[in-house]
C-alpha cells in the first residue's frame, strides 16, 4: 500500500451480482471492510455494491483522512436508502467534498417511504451541496 499512497487518484469498484441478495450484501461487505486504509492521494472513489449502513459508516469513518474531489456510490440494495444518504451526505459535508452522486439502482416507489424520503434528503441537501447526476461523474478509463 506504500506505493499505492502516492500514485492512486482513482479507484473504482463493481460488484458482480449474483441472484442471492444474501450472497451480494455479504461480497459488499467484505469490500468495504477490505478497503480500511485508502491512500491519501485519492480524489476519486466510484462504489457500485450493495450499500449496507453500518459497513459504509465504518469504511468512510477510516476514509476520513482522504480528500476526495468526486465520491460517486451506486446503490444495488432496495432497503435503507435514505439512512444510507444520510451516512454519505454528512461524510461529504464534513469532507468538503466537491462532486457528489448517489443513484439507487432501482425504480423509484411513490409509495415506498424511503424513497419518498430519499428524494426529500436529496432536496434539501442541494442546498449545501451541488449534486451530480451519476453519469455526469463517472470516469471513463480512456479520460485520464
């Protein structure tokens, strides 16, 4: 990781999905508890996993060293998306970070109450924060 401390700028994870929501909630987990220390020399960190709360609050609280300019999370778990912004919404708060997205990969659900919920938090959190549509972030490899 010494080497990688100052070289990597840009670090993006995807998770290959299986059917078992089991099976994925656990490989997402055991990638954030993997990735404890990231180097300081990151500015750009793009996550597709499924998303849990508590492995997130923990991996970002190590991460808090880092200065970030993009923090890209595409969300697969359906449950908990509002806490889960909530968790990225103070971490890019207290980071200053300056090009955030956060996309839920799934359809929106009027009548689900997270996602009512969720798209209240995004809302009011537009005023702090200039949110990014997550397609307008991401990187291509051939970009850099």
């Amino acid at each position: 990781m010494t080497h990688l401390n100052k070289n990597l700028k840009y670090l993006s994870l995807q998770q290959h999905f299986s059917y078992s929501d089991k099976e994925n909630s656990i490989i997402s987990s055991m990638i954030l508890r993997g990735l404890e220390m990231l180097p300081d020399s990151l500015e750009y960190l793009d996550l597709f996993l499924v998303t849990d709360p508590y492995d997130l609050k923990i991996f970002l609280n190590n991460c808090k060293h880092v200065r970030l300019n993009k923090l890209l999370v595409k969300n697969f778990k359906t449950k908990n998306v509002d806490i889960v912004f909530n968790i990225l919404k103070e971490f890019v708060r207290e980071q200053k970070v300056e090009n955030f997205a956060y996309l839920v990969d799934s359809w929106f659900n009027p009548d689900d109450l997270e996602h009512r919920n969720l798209e209240k938090l995004v809302d009011e959190f537009q005023h702090f924060v200039k949110m990014k549509r997550y397609d307008d972030l991401i990187l291509n490899p051939f970009d850099i």
